[in-house]
C-alpha cells in the first residue's frame, strides 16, 4: 500500500486529493519515548519538542511505504522546517503547501493556486492524472467519515465515551486507509448507542485546547486525574471533522473554502476568533474548567496564553495553562499541578 505522508500543526493537508491519486494519506505521529539525537544536528534546542520529535524520526527514516510527505503552513516553525526535511530527509517526494493565515477572498484565491500547484507536483512525479471527478467522490467519502466522528465525540460528553478512547479513535482515521475506517466508525457508534453511560460524579467535565497533542497516553493521564475530556479543539479531535466539505461546488475551491473556514487553530491568529469558538464549546458541553497545554517552545501558545487567561477569568470558568517537555516522564512531573486543579473546580 502506497502512501503519502502529511505533518502538519493545523490538519490543513486536503486529503481527499493524495485519496484520488490512489495513495493513502497518513498523518506523521509523534513518539513521546525517543530521544533526540540526530535532530539536534540541524535545529536548536529552542524548537518546538513536537516538530523535533517527528524531524527526528523522518531523520531515522520513515516507512518504506511513504513515498512522500505534505508539509502544509500550520506554524511559523514547521514552516521554516521543511528546509530541512528537503535538504535531509530520505523521501521521494516533498510538498510545502503554503496555506495562507488570511481567510478573505486573495487568500482563497491564492490557497486555490497552491492546491492546484501540489496537484500538478503529485501528477508530475508519479505520472499519473488526478481527476475532478474523483475528488468529489473523495470529499464524499471524508465528508462520511466526519459525520461519523462528530456523532461519536457527543458520546464523551454523554459520559458514554472517553476522552482517551475518543483521541486513539481520531488517530486511527488519520493514520489508516479511509474506506476500512468508515465500517470501525460505524460498528464504534453501534457500540455506544447500547452502552450505559459511566457514572462518576468526581470526575471534572474539561475542556482541553493547545498545541497538538498526539499521545493518546496523556489524555488517559488526565483521566487518572479526575477529568472527563468532553470537549476540545486539537487537531486530532474537533478540528479534524467540525465543518463538513460543500458537495456541490468545484472539488478544489470546496476544499479551500472548507480549511480556511474551519475553527481556527491555536497556532493562529487572531487570538479573540479562537476564544469566540472555545467559549461556544465550553458553554455547549457544560465545562467545570479549561486546560491549555503548550508544548515546549511553542510561540503561538505563548502569546495567546495571557488573552485566553484573561477572558476565562471574566467567565469565570477556571483556567490552567501548562508548558510540558514532550515526553511521558514530564506527566508524572506534572501530576501535582492537575491534582490540584481537579480540587479548585
């Protein structure tokens, strides 16, 4: 099975296009149990932990499977990244698609351009023809796919469904073949709809938000803890399926459309758009607080840490901001500081 790899900090990659080239699209993980080493040759040690940590294994060498990877503007920092996975990394083929942070109209008329310019990359190296036709049944597909997913996540709110669970749930959809995960989707929501929900009035309902988080093992962390993860807005969570694709427009201006106008991400900005769509969910699903976890080094997050503290306070929602290293010995450290926030609220 051919693939083509995407690393990105906003899931902004349309993969409905890499779909109807006939190869798999798979999101790049992060492995929270490595080391750097030989990363450490090419950027300094104030990088973002996350981006280092998936340079660091592609440095290693990737699946043989990948026969490329998308590399789209989620951040400044793995912006500037792709530098080196060009000069570097083992990897047929390579694609910086440069989504604009703008979303007026020269911005989605410059993202179209940018779209049709990976196509046109994608045709060229691997001599194949990407059809309209068949993007459209592709953002049927996915469009499918997110139905499904946004159904599941009411489940956590429900108490029916974890937020660990949830999280490996999403990370399966992004990592494997899209037709084999829609029959897993829907056996999931045939489960969920006979389960008794899990009854636990210590646990603290959370809203979760911050840098990308792509170890499942956290989330289960925090549920040690006495959390209940009902909502969020990461990448892989509810970024990943809030807004549906428009089925009836042209396939590539859709899919532009349908990123620039999703939630918009904590790498972005401006911070009050963002605020406006966390306050939406924490009042939707009943919140008892909001953790916002920063990866180390993560610029964004730190900059609009102050913003977010401040408007929580005004809805008097409680509010922790952590910065954590990206490794699983840095949760244990970390244990006291969300032992005590579970007491506060």
């Amino acid at each position: 099975m051919s693939k083509i790899a995407w690393f990105d900090a906003d899931v902004v990659t349309p993969e409905e296009i890499i779909m109807a080239a006939d190869f798999t699209p798979i999101r790049l993980i992060g492995d929270p149990s490595i080391e750097s080493s030989k990363v450490d040759e090419h950027i300094p040690p104030t990088h973002c932990v996350w981006a280092k940590n998936i340079l660091e294994q592609a440095l290693r060498g990737l699946d043989p499977e990948i026969k490329g990877v998308i590399t789209s503007h989620g951040c400044d920092c793995t912006n500037r990244e792709f530098d080196i996975w060009v000069e570097s990394v083992d990897v047929d083929f390579l694609f910086y698609l440069n989504v604009p942070l703008k979303r007026d109209k020269i911005a989605l008329k410059f993202f179209i351009t940018d779209i049709n310019e990976m196509i046109t990359q994608i045709e060229k190296k691997f001599n194949i023809k990407v059809k309209s036709t068949r993007i459209s049944e592709e953002i049927k597909l996915m469009n499918q796919i997110r139905k499904h997913l946004k159904e599941i996540s009411e489940y956590r709110s429900n108490l029916k469904l974890s937020g660990s669970e949830f999280h490996r749930l999403v990370k399966i959809v992004q990592t494997h073949d899209k037709k084999n995960v829609v029959k897993t989707l829907i056996d999931k929501l045939a489960e969920l709809k006979d389960k008794k929900p899990f009854i636990d009035k210590s646990k603290k309902r959370i809203l979760l938000t911050g840098s990308v988080i792509d170890d499942s093992e956290f989330l289960k962390f925090l549920e040690e803890k006495g959390f209940q993860i009902v909502a969020d807005d990461l990448c892989i969570g509810s970024r990943y399926f809030w807004n549906l694709v428009d089925e009836n427009e042209d396939p590539i201006k859709a899919l532009a459309e349908y990123h620039l106008n999703k939630p918009i991400y904590s790498t972005r900005m401006p911070s009050y758009e963002r605020f406006i769509f966390l306050k939406d969910l924490a009042e939707k699903y009943e919140v008892n607080g909001v953790i916002n976890i920063a990866q180390k080094f993560c610029e964004p997050m730190l900059y609009d840490h102050p913003y977010m503290k401040k408007k929580f306070k005004e809805l008097e929602i409680p509010y922790l901001f952590v910065e954590m290293l990206y490794n699983r010995e840095q949760y244990k450290q970390l244990s006291t500081r969300f032992e005590a926030f579970a007491e506060i609220i």
